[in-house]
C-alpha cells in the first residue's frame, strides 16, 4: 500500500510545487480543496467536482458528527463510500466551528461543551474525541484539534489560546495513533504576531507530524495582515512536509499564499459565491444579476471550458439566477471550481517553470483590466 508522503519536484522563490501520495490517489500541490461540508460540495456531483480537476475533497467534523453522525457514516462503509468520492479526503477537527459557537459553548482544559445548532442537544469535543470522530469517517488526512481565536485579540488572550492548541495537538497526536496509510496535521496557531507563531512552530515540530497547517488567519484579519504573517510563518514549518493554509480564499490571496510557500488551501467561497450568482473570472468578479448581462449571448469567460461557459450565454445565467432556478447554483458553482482549478494548474506550471513571478503579474493585470465591456 502507498504510504503517505510528500515529494516536492520545483521551487520558485518561496512557491513550491509538488505531489503529495496517498492510498487513494495522488494530489498535485499546490492544491485548493472544495469543501464538502456535509458530505457533499453543494450543487455539484462528486465527478463533477472531480472534472474540474479536485485531487481532494474537505469534509467537516462538526457537521458530520451531528448530522448524520460519525458512527452511522462508520455503519455505512465510511465516508468515501458514503459520498460517492474515492480520492483523498481531508477532515478539518471541528475546533473552527465550535469557535463559531461562541455563545453556545464552554471551553475547558478537557475540551468543548456545546449546543448543536440543529436541535439544541448536548455535545462535547475534545481532541480524544475529534480524532475518534475522524477515524470513524475514513478520512485520509485528519487535522489534529484546536481552539482557534476570534481575530482581533490581544497577544495574551491569543497565547493563552495557542498554548492550549499545543497541549491538544499532543493530546491529538497519542490518541491518533499508528495508522499506515493516514495522515495527521497538526495546526499552528498564534494570531499575527511573530513570537507566538514561532513558539507554535517548534512545540509542532518536537511532537511530529506528516504535514502542518497554519491556523487563525483569513478570520477578520484582513489580507494584508495574513499576508504579513505569510512572510515568515511557513518557514518556521519543516519544508519536507506538506504546508496547508485553512480557510483561503479569493484568487488573490490564493496566489500570494502560494508565493509565500503554501501548498493547499481549501475554502467554500466558490461554490457559496456561485449559489448567490458570483462568478470568478480571470477577469475579476462578476455579478451575473446585473441588468447588464439580460441580453449578452457572450460566455462568463470565452477563455474557459466549463459546461457554463461552452453552453451558456449570460444572459441565460441572469435568467435561471433572477427566476431561481436550480440550475443556476450548479453551472456558477461549476465553473468557479473549474476557475479556481484553472487557477492551481496555472500556478503549478509557472512554479515548475520558473515563471510564476511572470504569472502572478499577468493574474493582477488580466484582473485589474475589468471585465468585458457591455454590448
């Protein structure tokens, strides 16, 4: 059985581009992960996900594990069975949810109390239990957990809170366990100040793990401030090692993550934008409800060969989106993912090629010329 692994085939400056291995197929890095919360990336097919070029898929723990419970999942053939994907999936620790739930939860040193907030019961995580949870669903690769903090905060509310995730990413790790073929990440918290990054960095690294996230950005911070902590924060991780930003986001803090040394992000903004009539385009955004696009018989973008933009004018998009119809949220949701693949294969070849600062410029420029002009 192939074990889990990462080899890193190309450098440019701090970007890098490789292949992590996996039991289950291989993912090409860097990597953007569509979210599939509940088990499924809303509005589209698994082959259809995987036709836009989707190496890996996220699942959420929380979600999962309230509805339709880990335990049902295990009973039905696990997760990958369950959905219909057989690539590699990764489950996030449910710490980033819980933090959400701020009001409905009690934070101890064991773990987190909370209320669902589908029915209101009673649930507890903590990281014996998340790893337990993640286990259950089959995940490839499983994310240890943590306390994740609301941004803005103070340097000792966000210390307190790193050091915590430190003790639950051993916590994690034991109970985790020797399992051929999985993989666990361990997540480096500590806001946007450098020390308590660092400090972060090495208690991961003296633990051990098969690759590292980075925590606690794109939580209100702002780009500028996540891309500050950027230039620095992955080089306190082990290069060899698979490096994973949580929760990102636009192209263009995709691509400035992946200059700065990112290899996999995950983010639902494609398919959320898509069912609210958001396009992503080389171009920038579009707005398929503006009134300008009810009688363009032009493509979202003639460059693209999603089944939205082969098929379909904007002014059928503006129609099916302005009647509420079902097929709106699949073709937008399609051909986003299909975008931001575009975007990951890009990246790649510029990397492989010594070329990305040449590319970064032509993704800014391409972006800043607008979209089309209206008929």
């Amino acid at each position: 059985m192939t074990q889990f692994s990462f080899t890193l085939s190309a450098t440019d400056g701090a970007a890098r581009t490789g292949v992590i291995h996996t039991p289950r197929g291989e993912i090409r890095t860097p990597a953007f992960m569509p979210v599939g919360t509940a088990a499924t990336v809303k509005a589209m097919l698994p082959e259809s996900v995987r036709a836009t070029g989707a190496d890996i898929l996220l699942g959420n723990t929380y979600h999962l594990m309230l509805r339709p419970t880990a335990e049902r999942i295990a009973r039905l053939g696990g997760l990958h069975k369950f959905m219909n994907w057989e690539r590699p999936i990764l489950t996030d620790s449910g710490g980033f949810q819980v933090m959400s739930l701020a009001s409905v939860r009690k934070l101890t040193e064991e773990g987190v109390t909370f209320s669902s907030h589908i029915d209101g019961s009673k649930h507890h995580l903590s990281p014996e239990r998340s790893m337990e949870i993640q286990k259950l669903l089959g995940s490839d690769i499983v994310m240890a957990f943590d306390e994740c903090p609301a941004l803005p905060a103070d340097d000792a509310t966000v210390a307190k809170s790193m050091r915590l995730s430190m003790r639950w990413a051993q916590r994690s790790r034991d109970a985790f366990g020797d399992r051929p073929g999985h993989a666990l990440f361990g997540i480096m918290q500590g806001g946007v100040t450098r020390d308590l990054r660092e400090e972060s960095a090495t208690k991961l690294k003296e633990i051990g793990f098969d690759g590292y996230a980075i925590g606690g950005l794109a939580v209100g911070e702002g780009q500028e401030a996540m891309f500050s902590v950027l230039d620095y924060a992955p080089g306190f991780l082990p290069a060899d090692k698979p490096r994973y930003l949580m929760g990102v986001g636009k192209p263009d803090d995709i691509v400035g993550a992946v200059a700065r040394g990112i290899d996999m992000m995950d983010c639902v903004l494609p398919s959320r934008s898509g069912r609210t009539g958001q396009a992503w385009t080389r171009r920038g955004q579009i707005n398929i409800k503006n009134a300008r696009h009810m009688d363009d018989p032009r493509p979202l973008d003639e460059a693209c060969s999603c089944p939205a933009c082969r098929n379909y004018s904007r002014a059928y998009l503006h129609h099916v989106f302005k009647a509420q119809e079902m097929i709106s949220g699949m073709l937008l949701t399609w051909h986003n993912l299909h975008y931001y693949q575009d975007l990951m294969a890009g990246l790649r070849a510029a990397i492989a090629a010594g070329q990305l600062s040449a590319f970064v410029a032509d993704f800014h420029a391409q972006r800043a010329a607008g979209d089309i002009d209206p008929l």
